[in-house]
C-alpha cells in the first residue's frame, strides 16, 4: 500500500513538471492580471527628448530612440534600468530588433541583466526587459514575467503601432 502511494506521489510530481513545461511557450493574453505590483510603477527617471532650446532630461538621462527618432521614456527605478544606463555610459547601445507575435518588438542586448521578473500584463508603449537578455518594447498587449524598464510617454497606441509595427526596427541607447 504504501509502494503504491508513493508510486502516485512520483507519477503526479512527473505529470505536473511535464505541464509546466508544455506551457513555456509565450502566448498573448488579453486578460488582465489583478496583482496591484505588477501595474504600480516605481518610476523616478524620465527622459525626454532634448528641444530647441536645449532643455533635456531630468535625473537620469537615458536617451531613447528607435530609427533615429528620439522618443520620450518614463524610466523605472531599478537595477536592470541603472545597468542599461552603464552599458549606454560606455558608448551607444544599439539594439536590433524584430517583430514577434504581432504586438512587440524584441532585441537582444548581448549581455544578461539583474532581473525581478513579475507576472505583467503590458499595454502599448511598455518597455520591458525579457529572460534578463533581451528588451521589448510593446505596441500591443502580452501578459508575461517581466522586469519593468520604462514607459513610451507621447505617443498614442496608434502612433507606437506606426513606429514599431511596420517592420524590425533599431533602437539606441545612450547618456547624454
């Protein structure tokens, strides 16, 4: 009897890895997820880009653009944000990116950041950091673990869905 439990013990331990694996695949979903701390933003740094008259960012400043176009960004307040401004310290960042799934853009950055992933649902003009290597910026929705960098501020659904949804794009990074 008790060969037979521990049989079913192992047996449901097996099946239930055996799921979770089966689901690791990303997937949208456009329902939204309740958790209050995966939609409370923490962020302090923004971004903007310079004007005429030469006014800039405030905090830190960690330029944004994607094709060329300097594009405004609230930036969250964590390590994986400090460790892009780092990497952008040493020089641009430039990052290729390609369409996936029909609401994101996704590029690798060629090293692994800190990462505190948490369930997320996005919404157009999130930017996140993905598997701690590769940052996607969204012009759709996708409910996934994520670490939060920042936010496309300035820019409608359907102007984010013009700039990052025509084709793979090339976003930059930089100080200053």
């Amino acid at each position: 009897m008790k060969n037979n439990r521990l049989t079913a013990a192992v047996l449901l331990i097996i099946s239930a890895a055996a799921l979770a694996a089966c689901g690791g695949g990303r997937t949208e979903d456009t329902s939204a997820v309740g958790s209050a701390a995966a939609t409370e933003s923490a962020s302090v740094y923004e971004s903007e880009p310079a004007s005429a008259e030469g006014e800039g960012s405030v905090e830190m400043n960690l330029k944004l653009t994607i094709n060329g176009e300097d594009i405004a960004v609230t930036w969250e307040n964590n390590d994986s944000v400090k460790a892009l401004f780092a990497l952008a310290g040493d020089g641009p960042l430039t990052v290729p990116m390609s369409m996936y799934g029909g609401f994101e853009q996704v590029g690798d950055i060629g090293q692994r950041l800190p990462s505190s992933d948490v369930q997320t649902t996005t919404s157009p003009g999130d930017i996140v950091l993905y598997s701690s290597d590769s940052i996607v910026v969204f012009y759709g929705s996708n409910s996934w673990a994520y670490t939060r960098l920042g936010r496309i501020t300035g820019k409608t659904a359907g102007e984010l869905s013009e700039l990052l949804g025509g084709g793979d794009v090339t976003l930059t990074l930089s100080v200053g």
